[in-house]
C-alpha cells in the first residue's frame, strides 16, 4: 500500500507584514520561489522535471498574490515550465490542506513526488484585501448567508471574544499564554533550533522571525488596549468583557514554507531519508461564529480516524491565531501543556496567513526528529468556521 512522507521542509524566517517589514519589497511570487528553490536546493540527486505537482496556500489571492500565485511561484523558482502548480484557499489552513492534497495524491497513486507549499505577504497584500472592490468591501457572503445567520457574519477578533467568555479565560490568562509564546520562541531561536529549518532570503537581512519580542512579559501586556471592542457586538452577543488584544493575537506577516513528499518506496529508491509518515488528516466545518474553536471537532477527529488518543501525541502545534483559541482547545482536549507549541507559537513567531499550515509542519517535523517523539499533531482554525488537523508520524533513521 502506497504511503506519504515528508523528506525535506523549510521555511523562510517570518517577517513583519507592514510597510517597513523585511520583505515588504520583495515580490509575494518571489518570495514563494524562495522556498520552493531552497527546498529543491536541500534535495540532492532530484530532477525537478520529476515534480508531479505544486500545491500552494495563499489567503488572499488578489492583485500580486492572485492568477495561481503558486504555478507563478514554481515559474520564478526555476522549475520546468512541464511542471503544474495549484493554488489553495482553506483560509488560515490553505498550506496544511496542501499537505493533506498532496498526501492523498501519493497515496492514490496520483503522483510520486509532490510539493506542498504556502506564502502570504500581508505587508503588500493586506489581509481582507480580497474582499474590497474599488475601495469599498464587498459582501462577499452574499444574502442567503445573512439569513442564515442573523446580523451575519463577524471578525476573527470577535469570535476570539466570545471563546473567551464561553471558556471563562482571564484577561491575565491570554497574556501569561502570550509571554509564553514569545519566551519559548527567543529560546529557540538563542538555542539554535531553528537554524536548520530556515531558509533566509538573500539580501533581505533577516535571519530571524522579525516578530518575537523576548522582552515581553505579562505586566507589559497587560497595558495594551484592547482591540475589537465595539458597541455593535454588545448589542449583539452581550457583555463580553473585552480581552483581546494586539499582544495575545498573532501579528501580521510575511512568510513561506514548503516540504517535499512522496512515497517511502520511492524514498528507499532514491536514497532519500523519509523523514515522517502524513499518518491522518481530516478537515472539519463548526459554527462560523464562533469560527474559531473548529480545531477543538478537528482534533477529535483526527485522533478517532488514526485510532489514537491525545495521550499518544508527543509534541503539538496549535496555530496561536488569538491566546484564547489555544487555550478553549487545551481545556477541552486536555493535552499537556508542556508539549504545545514548545518553541512558540505564531503569536511570537507570527501568522503569515497561506504559509503558516507549511510552517507549522516544519516546526512540528523538528521538533519531533529533536525529541525522539513518534507522533506530532498540529491543527488550525480558520476563517468561516473550518479548521484543518494533521497526525504525522516520525520515521526513525
């Protein structure tokens, strides 16, 4: 029986997704590329002829980042024009959906070597862009959805909001979650457990995530203001004594990431180490209200199709879109706390929306080849209430 597995994963070091942020003039479809080149770069003895298929995540795709941003990317990269390239919209979970896309394609036989990739470049094209015409924000649910949901539908911010209240988090809680984040992240970094995994754009000058701030701590979070609060809400939902911030959110920012797939027999033929087993990946819907705790469904599934419970997993990668998602999920999964996202999370690391499902793999494969764990989950929530989740398992050498 035909399998998936991962033989190579990079990323580029996250930036800032703002005017001024490292990668603000580098073009979204170049720095796409630059993942896909080093990745192919990491893979000696392949013929990138061989590549079956690019399958790239991308939130917004508009402007720079529209027209199958990824088949540009595979262009600008160097790779064979015979070589296809597809473009993902699962919102936040676009490049984790690429993986599973790209495993269900090698284990059906449909390719042999395949790429799954992600890049956002949110400092060139803003987040929600793709939903403004001629300056003006469409309503891109249309009517019926509206009736479906009286008042229709809200903001990320909001639905972290109301997690916050369902679960009962503190405002103090979110933040001691959010120095954490950044904590593990600068010791990583200090430790030199990223350094193999990254990929650092030529004459960009950063070598690091430009997001983490090792100097955070809880009282300094707490002095921020919050940042969706609004009558409207109130009006809607009820009190909801707000608590989110731009701390205990992940930031705005640029990045891509990419892994190398195929099979372990191919691997064994090629000489190429597999590195870990794709073992289950499902996808689930949830309320698109509260949007947000769709990884909570997700991960109970992931976990009942593999035949495994949270107890098997050795390491977790829990995308950090808000404090408050991470922490409903650990309170209803009952994970160990110890073992999610321990080099940070994409609050210190940041959240370059299309890339971060690739970024996430990549750490989570690191991680575990640094631990000697067997199994890895990482899970995403993700716009319209959807959220992906993942179960790979470590090959030992």
């Amino acid at each position: 029986m035909r399998d998936a597995v991962i033989v190579e994963a990079v990323r580029t070091p996250v930036a800032r997704g703002k005017r001024g942020g490292a990668y603000s003039g580098v073009h979204p479809v170049d720095l796409h590329a630059h993942a896909l080149r080093s990745l192919i770069a990491r893979m000696p003895g392949l013929d990138p002829a061989e590549i079956d298929d690019v399958i790239g995540g991308a939130v917004a795709q508009v402007g720079e980042q529209s027209t199958n941003t990824t088949r540009l990317a595979a262009l600008a990269a160097g790779l064979p024009e015979s070589v296809p390239g597809v473009t993902v919209d699962r919102q936040c979970g676009s490049s984790q959906q690429a993986l599973s896309f790209a495993a269900q394609g090698l284990v059906a036989g449909a390719y042999d070597i395949v790429i799954a990739s992600g890049v956002e470049s949110m400092s060139r094209v803003p987040i929600g862009s793709a939903a403004v015409v001629d300056g003006v924000r469409t309503d891109f649910a249309g009517p019926t959805v509206a009736e479906r949901y009286p008042g229709g539908l809200i903001p990320q911010g909001v639905s972290a909001e109301l997690i916050s209240r369902k679960w009962a988090l503190s405002r103090t809680q979110l933040d001691e979650f959010a120095a954490t984040s950044h904590r593990r992240a600068a010791e990583a970094w200090r430790e030199g457990r990223f350094v193999t995994q990254v990929a650092p754009l030529p004459g960009a000058e950063l070598t690091i995530d430009e997001t983490i701030r090792p100097g955070t701590t809880v009282d300094r979070l707490a002095g921020l203001p919050v940042a969706f609060a609004d009558q409207r809400w109130t009006r809607r939902f009820g009190a909801l004594d707000w608590k989110v911030t731009a701390g205990n959110s992940s930031p705005l920012n640029d990045g891509s990431a990419a892994l190398l797939l195929t099979t372990s027999e191919i691997a064994r033929q090629r000489g190429w180490r597999p590195r870990a087993r794709v073992h289950t990946a499902t996808v689930v819907g949830d309320d698109p209200i509260l949007m947000l705790a769709g990884i909570i469904p997700a991960t109970a599934r992931v976990l009942a199709r593999a035949g495994l419970t949270i107890a098997d997993i050795d390491a977790f990668e829990v995308n950090e879109a808000f404090s408050s998602v991470v922490l409903a999920w650990l309170a209803e999964t009952g994970a160990d706390p110890a073992k999610v996202n321990v080099d940070g999370g994409a609050i210190a690391i940041g959240h370059p929306l299309g890339a971060s499902g690739a970024r996430l793999a990549t750490t989570l494969l690191h991680v575990l080849e640094r631990t000697g764990g067997r199994y890895g989950l990482q899970t995403m929530c993700e716009a319209g209430g959807t959220a992906n989740a993942t179960i790979i398992e470590r090959i030992d050498a």
